[in-house]
C-alpha cells in the first residue's frame, strides 16, 4: 500500500503547514520527526517501543543494510517492514550522504562515485541505478534519489555543477525505479544560494517526484543562518501537495525554524546518539545527566515529561546506569530523547493551528537556550 499525503492547512502567517500521512490503516501528523534506525533498527530500541512513543516514519540507510546483510536478504525475508518487524512507514536514504564522507573529490564521475567500504577497505561503486535498485529491494515505503553532497564550504560555481549533476542522477534514478508501493522523492541542493536553489528545486519538480528534500542543511561548518535560507529558498519553488522533507535535523530550534519555513519531515540520529553520550533533552534545556549535582536527585529527567523512563526512573538512576556504562541507561535516555521530540512536534502543530507559532518558537528560545 503506498503511502497518502493530505496537505489540511498553511499558516497564515508563516509557511508552516498540518497535515497526515495515512498508511497501513493508520493515520499519522505532520509536521513530524523520524527516528534514525540505521541497520534496519533504532539503536537500542524495539518497534514496539518506538510505536508506544508515538512514532511514525523511521529511517534505515541504504549504505549500510547494502553492505550488511545485503539487499537480497532483506529482499528474502519479505522486506524492511517483516525483516524488522515494524508495520509503520520506513524511509530509506540513498547512502549518497555515507558514500560521499568516504569518496575522494576525484572519486567522483558523472557515472557514479568510487569508495572504500568502510568494513574491510574493498573498492566499491555506487550509481542513481544502483542506490534505486537496493532501496527497491529493501522495500522502503519512501525511497530518496541518489545526490552529491558537497560540504557547506563548496564554493559556488562547484556547487552549480554539483547541482546539475544531482539534478541528470535524478533523472537516472527516477527512470529506472519499478517498487509501485514506493514514493521516490527529489532532493533539493544549492547550498544558501537563492538562484541555485531556485534553480535545482524547478529542474527537479520538472522530473516530477512524489515528494521533495532539502539537502545540504545538516553540515557542520553551516551557520544558523544559510541553514535556515536553505529551507527558505527551497521550499519556496516546491509544490504544495507534495511531502517536504528537511534530512538530517534534530535539533528543536532547527526543526522550529524548518516548521516555519514549509518543511514537513525532519530526521536524525541525535536523540539517541546524545543518550548515549549520558545526554537529554528537557523543555529548560539540554542536561547532561553525567553531572555529580544529579547523583542524589530522586525525580524524574523532566517532571513535563510522561515517557517510560520518566515515569519509572529517577535521574540518579539513569546516572548511576550512565556512569557505570549500562546499556538500560542509553536505553532510557533514548526513549526519553524521542519521546521529547515527538512532544516537541505535537506542540508545534497546535501551535500552528492556533496561529501562534512564532510565539511559541520565541518562548522555546528563552526556555530551552535562555535567549531573549
């Protein structure tokens, strides 16, 4: 069954838009945030607990689950879906992101990319042909075209030839696609460039896709400021019936700013990479639960919160896990972490539908960063 998107409502007074994804029976909001379950799992939870969040779209990475187990045993077990056990939707990356951290500039062709595997150092190829036809066979619910990632320092004229590739790899891509119960979305590059953007979001809604990405906005040398003219300029030259999705973007401020701007879906590994780290959100802000001042504090990581952990562990519970490198912690922090996002997206639509998001998003800052 492919995946419905209904478009309810756009901001009057910014671009942020409600809307539902139906799928399998289930009807699911948007603005929304996507856990990150690499290998074909959220590390360290299950599907059900995922569900029991309130989870909806999860992510697995094309890169990965190609090199293990292989596409054709997830292809064998019946898909990502029986192969992890999770009936809710799935997308899956296109692995560009992964192979473009381990390419060399040189290694770039207009054919394809040459990479090392990260395992075991073997010489290894990835085409639009092949990203599509391993996501294919995982059976994702969502697919993404293969792109080129260049680094937020790219200089322009690079990032114009850079854009003009993605945009004849989205070509190949899309002409070659065959999973009827699989969207294929567009991805939209031209780092904080106006007319690049512009430029790389019509040649791609011209190819015409079932949904679109902002790409390029997840980079660790971008300020605060191009990442969120990206949104801007992207999603200015996108269609309105069609799903917008912003990769790589977990922090609340950042997913805030996106909301306002028109995007829909926002993904990332942070909630549960900061667990692990000893790491969580609260609605006052970041803590680190490592802290000697938690040692004796018998209540939960965010009295706001009402997530498993919170309801049955104190915060010096999970720092004793933490401290003492037990798995349960990173396992509790996680859950805490995600949960925390989905409640951010709950506030975030009701906000919209009240009209009063920038209000909100003004009172998160003073709140969660003390910014006035």
């Amino acid at each position: 069954m492919k995946l419905q998107f209904n478009l309810e409502k756009t901001d009057t007074l910014t671009r942020a838009r409600l809307g539902t994804i139906t799928y399998n029976g289930k009807t699911y909001p948007t603005p929304m945030f996507m856990p990150v379950g690499t290998n074909a799992t959220v590390k360290t939870l299950s599907p059900e607990e995922l569900k029991e969040m309130g989870s909806g779209i999860i992510l697995s990475n094309t890169y990965h689950l190609w090199l293990r187990p292989g596409e054709d045993i997830v292809d064998a077990a019946g898909g990502l879906h029986k192969f992890m056990n999770y009936d809710g939707p799935i997308l899956t990356d296109s692995g560009g992101f992964q192979v473009f951290s381990l390419a060399k500039p040189k290694d770039i062709t207009e054919e394809g990319v040459y990479f090392k595997n990260h395992l075991n150092g073997d010489r290894l190829f990835l085409t639009p042909e092949k990203s599509i036809a391993i996501q294919n066979k995982l059976d994702s619910d969502i697919a993404m075209s293969f792109d080129e990632c260049p680094p937020a320092t790219a200089e322009y004229e690079y990032l114009k030839q850079s854009i003009e590739r993605t945009v004849r790899w989205a070509k190949r891509g899309k002409d070659v696609h065959n999973n009827p119960n699989q969207m294929l979305f567009g991805i939209v590059q031209g780092g904080p460039y106006h007319d690049l953007r512009e430029y790389s979001a019509k040649e791609t809604v011209k190819i015409g896709f079932d949904g679109y990405s902002i790409g390029g906005v997840a980079n660790d040398h971008e300020s605060k400021e191009d990442m969120y003219k990206a949104f801007a300029y992207s999603t200015e030259f996108l269609p309105e019936d069609k799903l917008r999705y912003a990769m790589g973007i977990g922090e609340p401020i950042d997913i805030i700013e996106g909301v306002i701007r028109g995007i829909d879906l926002f993904d990332c590994v942070s909630p549960t990479r900061l667990a692990r780290h000893g790491h969580a959100h609260t609605w006052h802000g970041k803590i680190n639960v490592k802290n000697n001042k938690y040692k004796d504090m018998f209540k939960p990581i965010d009295e706001k919160c009402s997530c498993y952990a919170c309801r049955n562990y104190t915060l010096a519970y999970i720092r004793h896990l933490i401290v003492a490198n037990e798995t349960f912690g990173a396992r509790l922090l996680s859950i805490h972490n995600i949960t925390f996002l989905h409640n951010l997206m709950a506030k975030i639509r009701e906000h919209i539908e009240d009209g009063t998001l920038e209000e909100f998003r003004d009172q998160f800052k003073r709140e969660y960063y003390g910014e006035e």
